[in-house]
C-alpha cells in the first residue's frame, strides 16, 4: 500500500509541475510550415522551411514556448495550387495549427491565405511579396518581407542611377501575380524617371525555349541598355543562360525571383554581369546575419542557399515573438500580438506593422551574379 500511495504522490507532483516549465511532457504548440519542397517553387522553398525548422530548434534548445516545445507541421504543396490548399486545410482541420507559416509565392499564398483567414488562424508569409496581399485576404494575414513595388522601385532606380540604363527590354511571366506585378512596379518607376521600355515580351512559366523572344529582342536597333527579366526561380537559369549564348551582354535585372542557385547551376559560365534584389546579403558582416548563416552551416552541413532560408527563420521567430508577447497560444491573441509588432529584430531586416497595416517598410539589397559568384552591391532603404 505504501509503494502505492508513494506512486500516486509522484503522479500529482508530476502533474503540479507540469504547467511550471516542464517541457518535456508539455502538448506541443504545433505551427504549419506551408512550403512549396518540390517543384517550380523548390530552389527557394526547400531553403525557407529549413530555415524555419532551424528557428524552432533553437526555440525549443531555449527551453520553448510558454513551457511548451514548438512543432513544425510541414506539408509539401509541391507548387500546385491544389495540392497547397489542401495541406492548409489538413493543417487546420487535423493536425489543429495555431499558426502557419511560409510560401515565397504570391500565386500560393492567394490560395491559402483566406483557408487560414475563414478559419481564424494567423497566416505569415515568408516571402510572398505582392504589396496587396493582407488586403486581399484579411486581418489574420501578414508579410515577413517588404512588397514588390519596393524592391521593383529599388531595382528601377539602381538601373537608371548605377548603370546610367535609359532603355530597357522586358520579358515577362504572365502566369504568376508575383512576376506581372514586379514587372509593372518596375515600369512604373523606370519610366518615371526618364527611361523607356522598347519593347514588352511575354512567356508563360513551364517554357523552356526563348527563341523566339530572344530574336525579337536581338532585332532592336539601337540594342536596349538594360535587360529585365520578370521570372520565378525556375526560368532565371534558363532565361540568362539563353539570352548569353544569344551573344547579348548587356546586364540582366530581376527581383527575388533570381534568388536562387539555378543560375549558376543552369547558366554555368553564362552567369554574369546579372542583378536582382533580394531581402538579406548573407556576405553581410552583421553579427545576427552571420550567427544565422554558422547555425545553418551546423545544422545543414551547407551554407544557406538564399535569402529565404533567412526569411523563413524569421518568419518562425516573429510567430514565436508574438506567442511570447501575448503570452498565450490561442490563434486570435496570436494574430493581436502580430498587428503590435514593433521593431522585430530579424535576419533580413526590422519588421514593424504600422496601424491597420501588414506589410513592413524594409531595406531592398542588390546582388551581383558575375561567373557564377554571387556577392552584395548596394542596400536601398524605402522612403
């Protein structure tokens, strides 16, 4: 009777402890991690969940969550619409997220945005950068990474006021609100500032022969300055490597699209005199920037890929910044905490949400792709 009773002691001391910091036995607080692993969208993807994964280990090495340890529910959308909402609704209906985050497309996040929204659940995209997102989708939505006007301005005027471009040939990837939107932010502000667009093309994404566009562009008589090329990650390869061999020289621009190891890889020694913006320099000295790139190196055995590995850390890590300051897991005071947000410290950037607004104000980077390397050329900072 006694090892009973002793026994039963044990069970309630246990138990009393339990809501005191003991994690181990602790219901996980569970975050969707909605990221595109296979597919068109993998190059930038694959990088931001392991970014994010990398975030909650280090969450739960500190000792989690409210006394609870982080678990990342990650469903692979393969870069199908379909396949994307799908996992979002299997996040909410089975596996009982409180949050999710991720996506680096505009497209996809249009899909499983209002699912999380109709639902009540907090939806923070790692770097899906369409300015008009939370006002498409709603209050439970935000952006980790600035808008695409921003980094379209950023590159408009870097073509003008750096490289003295007063001509510019587009191509375009219709498919994608992501890729017309950055193109019309950079026409907008390119020709503001006196420059004109020779000629607009167009491709749709899947297309792996720019033939025909290249030799309408290569008709151009005089040759345009500059070269802007509105893709995903999946074309930048192919586009620079086609356009190269075409034997055209003259400097190839883009977005965060071309943040991507593709390429280098695809371009092979046809990878030069390329630019685009993006949201972090990984060669930036800064102390949180390189304590992210050695924690990855450890974790990964490889150096992070791009700037969304970085922005999926600091997507999980803005979600846990906002569990710790609401004090609470319940999704609505998650959501309240994120609306509050006020100088975020992140990776790539300071995040802070002005009233009624999701959408940060952060420094746009440019890098430069010159035989296959790619290093840092200058930081715009919106005004």
């Amino acid at each position: 009777m006694k090892r009973i009773l002793s026994a039963l002691l044990l069970v309630c001391l246990v138990l009393s402890l339990a809501p005191f910091g003991q994690t181990l036995a602790a219901e996980p607080i569970k975050i969707g991690g909605m990221y595109n692993v296979t597919g068109g969208m993998s190059s930038i993807d694959a990088p931001g969940l392991n970014g994010m994964k990398l975030a909650a280990k280090q969450i739960n090495e500190a000792g989690g969550l409210l006394g609870r340890p982080v678990e990342i529910v990650a469903i692979d959308g393969k870069t199908d619409q379909t396949a994307v909402t799908n996992a979002v609704s299997e996040m909410i209906n089975v596996h009982k997220v409180v949050a999710i985050g991720g996506l680096n497309d505009s497209t996809y996040a249009l899909a499983a945005g209002p699912i999380a929204q109709a639902a009540g659940i907090p939806f923070v995209t790692a770097g899906a950068t369409l300015p008009t997102l939370p006002e498409q989708i709603g209050d439970y939505f935000f952006m980790t990474p600035f808008g695409d006007d921003a980094q379209a301005y950023a590159v408009a005027e870097f073509a003008v006021k750096d490289l003295g471009a007063k001509t510019c040939w587009m191509l375009v990837d219709q498919a994608y609100d992501f890729t017309t939107a950055l193109a019309a932010f950079f026409k907008e502000r390119f020709t503001a500032l006196g420059g004109e667009i020779v000629l607009e093309d167009k491709y749709q994404s899947g297309d792996t022969d720019f033939s025909a566009q290249i030799a309408r562009l290569k008709a151009l008589s005089p040759q345009p300055d500059v070269l802007f090329v509105s893709a995903i990650p999946n074309e930048a390869g192919i586009t620079t490597k086609q356009i190269r061999e075409a034997g055209l020289t003259q400097p190839i621009l883009s977005g965060d699209g071309f943040d991507t190891p593709l390429i280098a890889e695809v371009a092979g020694e046809n990878a030069d005199e390329v630019y685009y913006s993006t949201h972090a320099a990984l060669d930036n000295p800064d102390p949180k920037v390189q304590n992210f790139v050695k924690a990855y190196k450890e974790e990964y055995g490889r150096a992070p890929e791009n700037a969304f590995a970085a922005l999926g850390y600091d997507m999980m890590m803005l979600i846990a910044d906002a569990i710790k300051r609401a004090g609470s897991a319940e999704p609505k005071a998650i959501r309240d905490a994120l609306a509050e947000t006020k100088d975020f410290q992140g990776v790539t950037g300071v995040i802070s949400y002005e009233p009624g607004k999701r959408v940060p104000k952060k420094s746009v980077t440019i890098i430069k792709v010159q035989d296959g390397v790619y290093s840092f050329v200058k930081e715009f900072t919106p005004e």
